[in-house]
C-alpha cells in the first residue's frame, strides 16, 4: 500500500499511460502485458526475464486498446473526489439533530 500512496500523492500526476508502464511488464513469448508482481506470464506461463523497456510496455498497451477500446475509457477517467472534511461535517451534524416528521394523523 505504500507504494500505491507515493504514487498517487508525492509525485505529480502524469498520463495514465505512464503510470500503467511503470507498474507494467512485457512477455517476450506471447506479448501479454503482466504486473510486475507477477512472477510468471499469466497466458503463457513464461517465467524467465521480460520486457521492462517503456517502447514495449506502450506498444502492448495500443494492441490491448485496440483489442478493448472500453478500456480507455476506465483509463482516462478521474479518480471520484471526496468532500471537503467541512461539508462532511456540517452533513454528520445535520443528520444528528434532524428530526424526522410524522405526516400521519
């Protein structure tokens, strides 16, 4: 989890296809794009060295859009924004003093 926070708050945001490559690793065998935890292609099974160069990680990410452009849509969207912690208390303080009205008689 570290990693993933470094990365979304220390350092300045770039194109999501930067990032995805520096989070990404090429199969030399069958072309598949990888994490860089895995230890082993996830198609294939390969496990000697891959592809790690960015040329390489980008040209499988335009065959993997090209396959799959509803892709990237998911990769261009923003991250969903929180509300200002003044809002979200002015909401937790509303919701304790409301009271709720009965219409019936």
């Amino acid at each position: 989890m570290v990693n993933w926070f470094a990365n979304r708050l220390l350092i300045p945001r770039e194109g999501s296809r930067c990032v995805a490559a520096g989070h990404l690793k090429r199969c030399p065998l069958c072309g598949a794009l990888n994490s860089l935890h895995n230890h082993e292609c996830f198609v294939c099974r390969w496990s000697g060295s891959f592809d790690h160069d960015r040329e390489s990680i980008d040209a499988g990410l335009t065959e993997l859009l090209d396959k799959c452009p509803e892709l990237a849509g998911a990769m261009s969207d923003p991250l969903t924004t929180r509300r200002p912690f003044k809002r979200t208390l002015f909401h937790w303080f509303g919701s304790l003093f409301r009271r709720r009205v009965d219409f019936r008689t």
